[in-house]
C-alpha cells in the first residue's frame, strides 16, 4: 500500500510541474482523507493546497495538528508548517503565523517562505525579501530553489526593485527553460514583464507576454488570464484614453469576477482610476482597501495627485445619487436616516458589519470571519464554517427587519455586502476591524480621557458587568491603565 501511495503522488507531483492541474485536482478530491497513512498526509495537503484545495490539506492534518487525544508521535514540523500554509489560503491568517513562529528556520527553510506568504496576504512585500534570499540559499531541492526565485522576484516587482528583479528573472528563466518547467517559466515571463512594464519598456514587456502565453495559454485558466491581464494593461499604459484599451480592460474585470479574482478586479480599477485621471474611482479603490500598507503604496505610485478627504461615502445600486443615508461601520449607526438605527459598540453585529462592509473587493473569507469573531479559538473545518454561518443567518434577519436595503451576499466562500438601496456606507481613513477591546478603549478614552470609574464605564460602553470586567482583564495585560484605588469607588488612570 505505501509503495502505491509514493506512486500516487510521485504520478500527481509530475502532473502539477507540467502545468496538467485538472488532472491532479480531479484526483485529490476523490481522495478519502480519513484513509491516508499520516506519511503521506503533509505531501498530499503540499499538492493539494499548490492546486488551489488548501480545505483538503486541512482536513488531511487537522486530526494530527489539533488532535483531542493522545498520538503517539507529536506532530511534526513538516506538517505543522504544511497545515499553517493551508489555513493561510483560507483566511485564518493569524492562526496560521502563530503556527510557524515556533518552527527552527533552519532546520526547515519551508517556514521562510510560509512566513513570506503570509506577509503577501498582508501586503507586507518589502518585509519578506530577506526571508526569501535565506529561503533560496538554504532549500536543496532545485525545484523548490526556482519557485522561491519566482516569489523573491515578485516581492520585488511589488517593491519598485525593478533591476534587482531582473537580475534574478534573467537566470532563472534560462535556468527554467532547461529543467523544461514549463509552467514556472510562464510566471517567470510574466513576472518579467511586469519589470518591463514598470520601467515603460513597452516592447520588451509585449515579447515577455507573447512567450508566456504560447508556454501558459493552453493551460490552466488563471494562468492564461493572468497573462492576458498584464497585455490589456500594457494596452492601457500605452494608450490611457484609448476606447479599444478601456473596454478591453472592462472586459477582462468582468472575467476576473467570474473566476473570484478578486485582486485583479482592484488592480483593474486602480489603473483605470490613475491612468484615466477618475479621482471617484481613485477613492474607491483607496477607502475600499482595509490594508494601510496597500493605501500608502498607491498613494506613493500617485505622487499626492489627489487629496484625500476624511471620509468616503458608498452609493447603493438604487436611490439619490446625491443624497442617501449611509451606515458608518466605525460607529455602528445609521446616518441620515429617517429613523435611528444602531448596534452596540464592539459588539457580534457591530464587529460583523464592520468586516463584511470594509473590503469593497475582496470577500471576507470564511475563515477570516472565524479568527476576528472568535479570537483565540482554532479554526475546525467540520464546525467553524457552521459558526460563522449562524452568525451571518442572524446578521442577514437583524437587516431584512432594519429595512434599510443593506443585505448579505456569499461568493466563493465568502462574504460582503450588498448595497440594494437606500442605505449606502460611509467608509473613513482609519482602520474599521478593531476588536471589540480596542473600540472600547477608544470610546472610554474619548469620553473619559483623565480616567474613569466602573459606573462611568458602564454608562459609556453600555455593557454588562461581566463583560466590563473581561474588557478590564484585557486592559491591563496590555498595560494601557492602573488601578488608583481599591473598593466599590476604585477609579482607573490610562497609562497611554
């Protein structure tokens, strides 16, 4: 039986290098999971997750990684970063870099470029280049050396780091073309002219793109659209006010909707925006952005060329187009309104609302939704989805009866908001997904800023007793007050 799994994978392995990943899809979700000795458990969740499957991966090491009971061997670095990684292409971000924090990156050079994955999803580009520099001088397998290239060059391109870039893309594409990785070298052309594109080497970027598509064009779908992307964008770079450029782009946008890419969809519109000069989709992309790091890098790109007001105000598909009420997802109210609505502060729907309302792109990940409404508890692929789905069922009824016209959708996996009219949202610059203990330091510090007492608090916040001593809890592990006295009449001062 082992001598038929090795087989198994070595046959899905060789498919997956050669860019055949229907195939080796097609194979992986006929897989039982609950039948695969633990030995092959970390390969299969690597192929599984590389194939764009990360919830097979889960369920394959979730038995080992959070087992309730006692296993004879504990699990193992292999599988633990394996299993990190799954949960990062699912949304469970944090739970995933706890993971690899405690995992010896030199004993296990992988960490690194989990860790620079993780930083991705975070748009933490710059902070990964030296993670993936030590990754491809510490990793022995060829392969893996040339897929750390293609992520060390693509850190860079995000950077600005264009001949840095290109001095790398440069050997390893000759380096690819000999090993006949076929795929890889499709994403190292296309990486290639992105560098192109950024230093405006128009025909230089179109050679790149016109290679990659003969390696990638008869393949899997989001490559061949990735490779199609980048030659609409250098259309648009070459002709901004072009009708053809313009609608060309508008069509691939529409497509990248079609295949849940949603990241595509926000780079369309932020070329459109700057190469157009269309300052209201400039701010669209901006405040429907929840990422700093990503806001300060498109403002960079434009040089200040817009000023930013304070906040942003999203229009519904139906109603004024001038005038509307819209739900402020800090403050947790309806603003404008005929009538006064309004959640509790820091509260399940307020957090909620808040998450599901603050990425205009991208929809939040099941997972993602899991880790923010319930923090510190483990993601469980047989009950988290269930959890989050009966937050999300009592979120949809609280709405249909608020009558505002603000409802739930769910696209792949995910979840956002749909703007049905009246009611748009109003969206500010500063960071919407605080937790329910930070928005309520926020509030009491506003309120009370020399300090208060617990009669104080409670009118403030508006919450129970219990949960004013939890939030207390909470306030001083962080350090933020000190106890000035002691009894029924003890006061609090902020430390910060």
């Amino acid at each position: 039986m082992a001598k038929n799994w090795g087989q198994l994978i070595q046959y899905m392995e060789t498919a997956s290098q050669a860019g055949r990943g229907d195939t080796v899809r097609k194979d992986l979700k006929s897989l039982n999971t609950s039948k695969v000795p633990r030995a092959y458990r970390s390969t299969l969740a690597n192929l599984a997750r590389r194939s764009g499957l990360p919830l097979i991966g889960i369920r394959l090491l979730n038995p080992i990684i959070r087992s309730d009971k006692p296993m004879d061997e504990k699990p193992r670095a292999e599988e633990i970063s394996e299993y990190a990684v799954s949960l990062l292409n699912i949304g469970a971000v944090d739970e995933a870099q706890i993971l690899l924090e405690n995992l010896d990156s030199q004993k296990f050079p992988s960490v690194l470029l989990y860790r620079s994955f993780i930083r991705f999803s975070r748009w933490q580009y710059h902070l990964t280049l030296n993670d993936l520099a030590t990754y491809c001088h510490l990793v022995e397998d060829p392969y893996q050396v040339q897929v750390g290239k293609v992520n060390w060059a693509a850190a860079l391109v995000f950077a600005a780091e264009f001949a840095q870039a290109e001095g790398i893309l440069s050997q390893l594409r000759e380096e690819l073309k000999q090993s006949e990785k076929w795929r890889l070298l499709g994403n190292a052309l296309e990486l290639s002219a992105q560098v192109a594109l950024g230093l405006r080497q128009w025909v230089l970027a179109k050679s790149y793109l016109e290679q990659a598509r003969s390696l990638l064009g008869q393949g899997e779908g989001l490559n061949d659209f990735f490779v199609r992307k980048w030659e609409a964008l250098l259309q648009l770079h070459e002709q901004p006010q072009s009708v053809p450029a313009r609608f060309l782009v508008h069509q691939l946008k529409d497509e990248a909707k079609r295949l849940y890419h949603w990241e595509s969809v926000r780079d369309f519109d932020f070329y459109l925006a700057t190469l157009g000069g269309d300052e209201e989709l400039f701010l669209r992309v901006y405040f429907g952005t929840p990422h700093a790091i990503y806001r300060e890098h498109i403002l960079a790109k434009t040089k200040g060329r817009w000023q930013l007001p304070d906040n942003y105000r999203v229009q519904p598909i139906a109603g004024d187009c001038t005038s509307f009420p819209v739900w402020d997802l800090v403050e947790g109210k309806l603003v404008g309104g005929s009538k006064p609505r309004r959640v509790k502060p820091g509260q399940l729907f307020h957090r909620s609302l808040g998450l599901l309302g603050q990425d205009l792109y991208h929809p939040k990940p099941m997972a993602t939704l899991f880790a923010e409404l319930f923090p510190g508890e483990y993601f469980n692929p047989n009950t988290s989805p269930d959890r989050v789905y009966q937050v999300i069922r009592r979120l949809k009824a609280w709405l249909s009866r608020s009558k505002m016209g603000i409802a739930i959708g769910s696209r792949h996996g995910g979840y956002h908001l749909i703007l049905r009219g009246p009611t748009g949202l109003l969206l500010r610059n500063c960071n919407t997904t605080q937790s329910a203990e930070e928005i309520f330091c926020s509030r009491l510090k506003q309120r009370c800023p020399e300090g208060f007492n617990s009669r104080q608090a409670s009118e403030v916040l508006g919450i129970s007793r219990t949960a004013f001593q939890r939030w207390l809890d909470w306030a001083h592990r962080e350090r933020l007050l000190v106890r000035q006295s002691a009894g029924p009449h003890t006061n609090y001062k902020w430390l910060n």
